[in-house]
C-alpha cells in the first residue's frame, strides 16, 4: 500500500479483498464454510503486473521445434547444427523461422551471416530472428526471395548491413526487416489462441498476474478475446495496438480502435488500452538514437554510427500528436538519449495544445535519459499524469554483456538509472519486454539491485551500482505503479480490503533475503479475482 505496510493475514470475499490485519482480527471474520489457509509465514505480494510482455508472440515463439536461445546453443555452430536439422525435416522451399539468437551469448561473438546458414540450408529460405526482435538473420535464399541483393536501397528507419563489398551479410535491421517478415507464412489469429492458451499458466507459475502486451493488431486481440470468452485467460491483459507508418493508415487505426478503447471503465480482464509508435530502434543492434555515436566493444567506436529513427520526426511527432488529441493512451518506443528527448518534448509539446491530465503517455525501454529528459518527466508526470517510464532491469543481465559493449564505459554507468528516479520522484513501471528477456519478474527484482551482466565481457559490473535500487523499489514498481499504467490502480496492485483479489505467496522474505538469492525466489501459490491459478507440486 502507500506505506508499504506489512500486515499477518487477509480475508478474501468472492474476487475481492474484504480485510487486511492481524492473524486474531482476520480470523474473527471467518465462517463455517470459510477455507484457511496457513502459509506459514512466507511472503505475500499483490500479483506481479508486467507492463511490457509481448506474450502472443512469444508464445508462439516458445511453441517453435527450433531452438537456438542461449543456454540451448552457445556458438554458431551449433545453431548452424539447429538449421540443419530442421531443413532435413522440410520439403524443399519450405521456410525454418526461429528466435531469439544473442551474438553475445555465442563463442564467436559475432552476428550470424548468410553465408553461416547456405551451407546447411541451400534449399530452404531461413530467417532467424535476433532476441532483441529489432535484427535478424536470411539466408541468400530468403534473401533472394525478397529481392535483396547489391543494389536494394536501405528502406526509411532500416539497414541492410552489406560487406565491404557492398553485398548484403543477411543481417536486416528495424524496418528492414519487413522485407523478409513480409513474405514468410501467414500467422492466424487461431495459432496465436493455441499458443497462449497453452503457456499463458506459465506466468502464473512467476507470479504474474497482469501483462501489457504493446504491439497487438488484429489478430492478437481476437486471440486474446477468444480466450478470455473461454474461460482460460489467466492473467489480466491491456493493450497497445501498433501504429502503422502512414498517417492514413495511423487514422484508420484510430477509427477502428476508438470504440474498443476501455481505459477507466469496468473492463478489467481484458483491455484496449492504447498504441504503440516507434522511435528508434535498438541498444543491442546499435540502431538507437543517439547524440553521439555508439560504441562497439566497449571501448571502439562505431564512427558515424547514432542510429536512426523508425519514420520522419515530423511525421512521428503527427502520429503523437493524432492520438493524444483523441484522448488514446501512448507508449513510445524509446531507447537512446536523442530519441528520449524528442519522446518527452513531443510529450510537452501536444500537452501545452491540449492539456488532458491522465492520459499517462509512457516510454517504453527509457534506457539513457538526459537531464533535460528528467526534468520533463517530473513536470509531465506533475502537472498532466503522463511521462512515466516503463522500464526492463533485467535487460542489464539477460542482454547486458552486448548492450554495456555498445553504449561504453562511460554511458553504461547512466543507464536504467533507477536510483535517480527514485530520488527524483519519477515514478516508473517493471517490465521484462518478453520474448526479448524471460517474463519472471525475479529476475528484475534481481537485477535492479544487482546490475551484473550474464557472461562478464566487460566486466562484472559495467554498469556500476551507483544506481543501484531496494527490492522495496523495484516490488512497487511491478505493482502499484505498473497497475497506474494499465489504468487498474483503484482495482489491482496492492494489499488492501476493496481491491480484487490477485495475490502471490512466495517461498522466501523477498525483503530479508541476501539480493544474489532473489533471481530463485519462486511462488508457491498464485490467485486472480480470488480464484487460484497456479499452486506449487511441493
């Protein structure tokens, strides 16, 4: 609750939470039909609220027979291996789509080429999508199938990475990426059911309770509400619906969504909450926006390289500025510095036209804010209840030893900087941003005070720990702060009589146990509107 109190016992009513105190003042509420349940004094938690978790798709990535995420491979090679395999499997032509590949988490430490994948896959195009979901790999056969060669222009917020030769490697970046995706199998709203249906008690089993998925179309939204209809939807889920790259077709999104938009009202299920735009690309590809160039190695420098923009930023700030004076939620794909700045002045800018508290536009990733960045989010979140960062810790473990390697030593010690925040008083939101990172919110807990990257490349603490944050903080921010951005704050997120009942209890003291054991801590039991939906074998 607002002061973090800790309270022995709670009684529960229906779906809703009807009193929270002592052990002797709770059980005088009980009946004869009423179940006790002693947890033996572990820890209880309002439900986890992942306000970044692109769960349809990842899903349907999980449900994939190709797998080549670290620790399954940990070189080329063996994902060459992976390849092979599944072309033996296929006819000829066929496609082998997989995910979730990390440069820097393979021996080589490089990006896979083309010619990595000819060899074992001549006859089968192959796309192999990087774990950061903003670059991925073709072979030349999906590359000849889009017709990609020596002479295909860079597409508007997008690379094809060539050789010296000017040839393409296979690597596509951003927006580029579309001209391989665009051509794979079609993926229906009918495989999106199957797959979540079949993982969504997986998020259960780490305390998850709500999630905001931040890219859906169509497809994804019937997914969700034929689930949900079904009876097996067992997390909340709220909404982000992808802005596509036009302005017509950015107000035909808006026409089409406008009706379904349910913030504040009595949905709480399932919730059309809002859009996406895109800024600029990624800190693992090197396609964030910057203010100066990245680096590459930690310590080299990527000369001429500050990344780029996804669409004109003219047109981005027409696409923001479209939304927010239709009164829809926006989250703003933000990760490097410059890209930052233009998020919040667009912010400022299309509040001062139409001032409309409570809309409570966010950035998403928010990896490497200026000062000028966090003045701007102290006076939106002050004066107009938007400019609220929704943040991943664990993305300084999971894909840290690439990312500390590309913003250097000198900016790696100012990103994620969640202590400012907190000292500041910029309220923020926990997040994984799975399939990129895995969704248990342990790992954040973790990572958040720790700020250890996986492998140790670059060190074990490139980041420092000057901001490092509690648990206390981190807890908050995957609770009541994240259920403010998916606009549930008066229904979910804390411990107190009135809210509904989504609670987790935990095997250990989240707040008395040493920070290194909090990325194993793991539920025991896991209810939503009072009803359980993940109860431990043990």
């Amino acid at each position: 609750d607002a002061a973090d109190s800790i309270s022995q016992a709670i009684a529960v009513s229906g779906n809703k939470i009807t009193a929270v105190g002592s052990n002797d003042a709770v059980r005088q509420l009980a009946g004869p039909q009423t179940e006790l349940v002693d947890v033996g004094g572990n820890t209880i938690t309002p439900g986890l609220i992942d306000t970044h978790n692109h769960f349809a798709w990842g899903a349907l990535d999980e449900s994939s027979p190709l797998n080549i995420e670290y620790p399954a491979v940990t070189s080329i090679e063996d994902i060459r291996e992976q390849v092979r395999l599944a072309a033996g499997d296929l006819a000829a032509g066929e496609w082998i789509i997989g995910s979730r590949w990390d440069a820097g988490k393979l021996t080589e430490n490089r990006d896979i080429s083309a010619a990595d994948l000819d060899e074992v896959s001549s006859d089968n195009p192959v796309w192999l999508l990087h774990t950061s979901a903003h670059y991925g790999v073709a072979n030349t056969r999906a590359l000849e199938l889009a017709g990609i060669d020596a002479n295909t222009e860079d597409p508007d917020g997008g690379v094809i990475v060539r050789d010296d030769a000017g040839n393409p490697t296979g690597i596509l970046t951003d927006q580029a990426m579309a001209l391989v995706a665009a051509i794979t199998p079609d993926v229906s709203a009918e495989d999106f059911v199957s797959a979540v249906t079949e993982r969504v008690d997986f998020l259960n089993a780490e305390g998850i309770t709500t999630i905001k998925d931040p890219e859906i179309d169509q497809r994804h939204w019937d997914a969700y509400m034929t689930i949900n209809e079904g009876g097996d939807l067992s997390v909340r889920v709220f909404t982000l619906w992808r802005v596509p790259d036009t302005m017509n077709e950015a107000r035909e999104l808006l026409q089409h969504i406008k009706p379904m938009m349910n913030t504040g009202g009595d949905a709480v299920d399932l919730i059309s909450g809002g859009v996406k735009i895109y800024i600029d690309g990624s800190g693992t590809a090197r396609t964030a926006w910057m203010y100066s160039d990245w680096n590459e190695n930690f310590t080299d420098i990527d000369e001429g390289n500050t990344g780029l923009t996804y669409l004109e930023t003219d047109l981005l700030f027409e696409q923001i500025q479209l939304f927010h004076d239709a009164g829809v939620h926006i989250g703003t794909h933000a990760i490097g510095d410059r890209a930052f700045d233009f998020t919040l002045d667009s912010y400022a800018r299309v509040l001062a036209d139409k001032p409309t508290a409570g809309l409570r536009h966010s950035i998403i990733h928010s990896n490497l804010p200026t000062e000028h960045a966090m003045d701007l989010m102290v006076e939106l979140q002050r004066d107009h209840d938007a400019g609220y960062p929704e943040i991943q810790p664990a993305f300084l473990w999971w894909i840290g030893d690439v990312y500390a390697g590309n913003f250097g030593p000198e900016r790696s010690q100012h990103v994620l900087p969640l202590r400012t925040f907190t000292e500041r008083g910029i309220r923020w939101a926990g997040s994984s941003d799975f399939n990129v990172a895995p969704y248990a919110p342990r790992y954040a807990l973790w990572a958040a005070s720790a700020r250890e990257a996986m492998l140790g490349t670059y060190g074990e603490n490139p980041w420092g720990t000057n901001e490092s944050i509690s648990v206390h903080d981190t807890l908050r921010a995957y609770t009541i702060n994240a259920a403010h951005q998916v606009f549930l704050e008066h229904k979910i997120g804390s411990i107190e009589a009135g809210k509904l009942a989504d609670i987790v209890v935990w095997n250990r003291d989240l707040y008395s146990i040493p920070v290194d054991e909090l990325k194993e801590v793991k539920p025991v039991l896991t209810l939503l509107n009072g009803e359980v939906v993940y109860r431990a074998s043990n």
